[in-house]
C-alpha cells in the first residue's frame, strides 16, 4: 500500500531521525538515491549535461549533493543559483569536484533538469526567476526530474492554483505526499520514485491500494459457497431512455464476486437485460443495491429514500445522487459521482470541484454520511470518518460513456458479498482500471469491452 503523509507528519519523522544520527547524514541518503534515479532516468551518467535549480531550501541541497554525485560520474552539472541562501555545504561540494555555478541559459543545452527551488513546505507557485527557468526548460522540451515534489504545488491537497513544475520523474524520499497521488497535482510529478531514507512514520491520511491489498479484500468463494452465501444484488438501473445502462451496469456486476442479481425496473429495459444476461432474476431479497445509472425518467426519488434508510447497503450513481440528502444515517451509502456530478450536490462549480478534488470528496463525505468515490483520472475515495483512498492506476481510455456504469456494478457486487463502503469503492476502482487498461490495450475501448475484460483482470489479480 502506497501512503500519502502529510508535511507536518513528514518534518515531525525527520527531526525525530535526525536526532539520532550524524549531521548530514539524511541529506546524504535523499541525495544518494536521487543521484542513482537521474542516472536511470537518463541512461548513464558520463557526459550528460545537468543543470540544477537551486533554491534555498533543503531540497536544494538535496539537488547540489546529488549533482556531485553525478559530477563525480562524469556529468557536467551546473547549478543555478535561485537564493542567495542556497544550501553552502551542498554547494561546497559540486564545486570541489568540477560542478561549476551557471546562468539560466545553461538550460537550453541541458540533458536534464532537476527542480530543486522549493521544498514540501512551500507555497503554491513560483517566483518570476523560478518560473522563467521552468518555462525555459518546457520551451526547450528538456526534461525536469522533481526533487521531492515539482515546485509549485500544493503538497497537502494536491492543488495547483498557481504556476508550478511539471516533471518527467518525481524522486521523493521516505514516504509518498498527498499532491504524488491527489490530481491536479498528481499528473505534474509524472511517475514517483520513493526513496527510503528510514523513517519511522504514523498512519497516512491518504493511502493507495496495490495489488496485494486488493487481492487481500477480494470475496473469494469457499467450497461450501451458494449463490445467495456469495451475495445478491439488486439493481434498479436503466430506463426506456437509456436501456444501455441497465445491460452495462449487470454486466459490471455479474463479473464481480456475487451469486445473483436481481433487476428491477421497466419490462422492456428488464427484457434488455435479459436478453444479454439470462441468468438475472426479478425482484425479491437483496444483499446490496446499485441504483441510478441511467434512470432518467424512472427516477423515484421517495422509492430511493426509502432504501436509503434501509439496511442493505446502496451504491447511489448518476440519477440516483439527485436523491441524496444530508438527513439520516447513510454510513452504508457508497455515492459515485463524477466532478459535475458533485458539484451539484455541493452547489458549486465543477472546475472549482476538479481543482480542489480532495476537499470536496471529503466535504461531501461528511455532509452526507456517505462514502463518495470521485470518479477522474486519479479515483479519490473518501469515508465519512476522514479516510481516503486513492486509485491512480486508470488509462485515460477509460473516460468513455458508459463506463461509471460498469463501475457502479461492480461496486454493487463487491458490496452484496460483504465489503465495506470503503473497500467496494477501492477494490471497484482498482479493477475498473485494470480491466480498462487489459481492453484499450493502449487505445480505444468501449464501457462494455471494459466490463467484459473485468473476468480476466480479476483472474489476473487472484493468480
């Protein structure tokens, strides 16, 4: 499981090391690995051009150490210098082995960047000298390798409000922050190395599941299992006007963990689904619900309520959240909007939602007692207790109509075989994605083509 700490939980875990050991020394464990992922990154070391972004923090001297690593392995590094206060001992030590101190022209013959101008806990944005050397580097197209987290964003909501580093490689050290899994900022670190530089840290805020913690909460069948032990869902999805998303949504879930579903909705969208999927029954006792996917005109708003308040647990997706109100204890409601979608339900702007994605999850997630799955490019999954999960294991081909659908399914299903709010939406998500990735196969796919792949990307998951 990837975790996300917070910046006050990340200098609490470092001074409580740095009390412990010599002076320096987890400067130079940062720099260490830093100097080893920018090596990877450009593929060997012996004459590649570095130019290194100083500023005055300690991620500067993070960078500067680092490039006399490098300079020591035959790389030409030149620092910028951003500060006046840039870190003396880092400094010391590039220019004791041939690095030499530049101008931000060097930028335009450099092989590679590295952003060391603020460190986690700057402010969102950078200053006009910062940001016209990263607007130098994007110009020129030369890559930029984060130290930490790429300047500029907001490392503890992962909100980029202002101007801010895009890097090729993010190289962070002793634990994930919440802006390398929270987008926007997410999609400005590209991919995140972690380095470990033995910190002893407390419970994330945010965590991210991996793949042997999805197969650890998985409902697998025992031997004795039936198709009512395994778990039934109902679902009241679909309309005359969108029939398509009754099929897609029981595809969804009868590729999940349960022994039944049970459609309940108009006879010509019920003949529908029959026809694609004749093992679905009528109406009758259900362990979970999925409702709202397609409703349209068949929403029922009371009818809805009144499961709302009932004991099975609901996943509430598309029209079904126009039922949704902040009476009542709905701890067992896991609500499936989109950035629009919960905008509406906040009264706010959508674009405001997509910026501060994190917050309104959680905002939601406590006005309403549920557990809201904001669905995007990264998934961000909140509880009405504060935790949050976030899946970021999505293509972007998966943003093609009908495919919250399948998810709502599959979400249901991991709900009647007995998981939690939280753990349907994380599981959900994780194989919504991987199925979405095993069907693109790096193009095109369809919300039934990634409903149909769910079998496989389970198997895979399970083997």
């Amino acid at each position: 499981m990837r975790q996300a700490h917070t910046v006050e939980q990340v200098r609490a875990a470092e001074a409580a090391l740095m009390a412990k050991l010599p002076e320096g020394t987890l400067m130079q464990r940062a720099a260490a690995g830093l100097a080893v992922a920018v090596s990877n990154f450009l593929g060997g070391t012996y004459g590649a051009r570095v130019v290194l972004l100083i500023g005055s923090g300690d991620n500067g001297g993070d960078a500067l150490y680092a490039g006399a690593r490098l300079a020591r392995r035959g790389a030409q590094v030149t620092a910028v210098l951003l500060s006046s206060h840039a870190h003396p001992g880092g400094l010391a030590a590039l220019l004791a082995v041939g690095g030499r101190v530049g101008a931000t022209s060097d930028i335009v013959s450099a092989d590679v960047v590295l952003d060391g101008i603020v460190g986690i806990g700057g402010r969102p944005g950078l200053r006009p000298d910062a940001l016209a050397a990263v607007q130098l580097a994007e110009q020129y197209g030369v890559p930029i390798v984060a130290v930490d987290t790429p300047s500029g964003v907001d490392v503890d909501t992962g909100e980029t409000p202002e101007p801010h580093v895009r890097a090729a490689l993010t190289v962070t050290f002793g634990t994930h922050k919440i802006c390398h899994l929270v987008d926007p900022a997410a999609s400005a670190c590209g991919p995140v190395h972690l380095i470990d530089i033995g910190l002893d840290l407390p419970p994330a805020e945010v965590q991210s599941l991996q793949a042997a913690d999805v197969r650890a909460l998985y409902p697998i069948p025992h031997g004795e299992s039936d198709k009512y032990s395994r778990g039934v869902l109902g679902l009241m999805v679909g309309s005359p006007q969108y029939p398509g998303a009754a099929v897609i949504a029981t595809t969804g879930a009868l590729a999940g963990p349960i022994g039944m579903v049970r459609y309940v909705g108009p006879d010509a969208v019920a003949a529908a689904v029959r026809e694609a999927h004749p093992e679905v029954v009528g109406d009758g006792r259900v362990q979970a619900w999925t409702i709202g996917s397609g409703l349209g005109d068949e929403l029922d708003v009371p009818r809805i309520r009144e499961l709302l308040d009932a004991d099975e647990p609901v996943v509430l997706d598309a029209d079904g959240l126009k039922a949704l109100d902040d009476s009542g204890d709905h701890v067992d409601v896991l609500a499936t909007p989109h950035a629009g979608e919960l905008a509406r339900l906040l009264g706010v702007e959508r674009a405001t939602v997509e910026a501060e994605r994190l917050k309104y999850a959680r905002l939601a997630a406590e006005r309403f007692d549920v557990t809201v799955l904001l669905k995007g490019a990264t998934t961000v999954i909140a509880g009405p207790d504060g935790e949050v999960r976030v899946n970021t294991n999505a293509t972007p081909w998966l943003a093609t109509a009908g495919a919250g659908d399948v998810l709502a399914g599959l979400c249901g299903s991991l709900l009647a075989a007995g998981l939690t709010p939280l753990d349907a939406a994380a599981v959900g998500a994780y194989l919504h994605a991987s199925a979405a990735n095993l069907s693109s196969s790096g193009g095109p796919t369809t919300a039934i083509a990634v409903a149909q792949a769910l079998p496989e990307a389970t198997r895979l998951l399970l083997s």
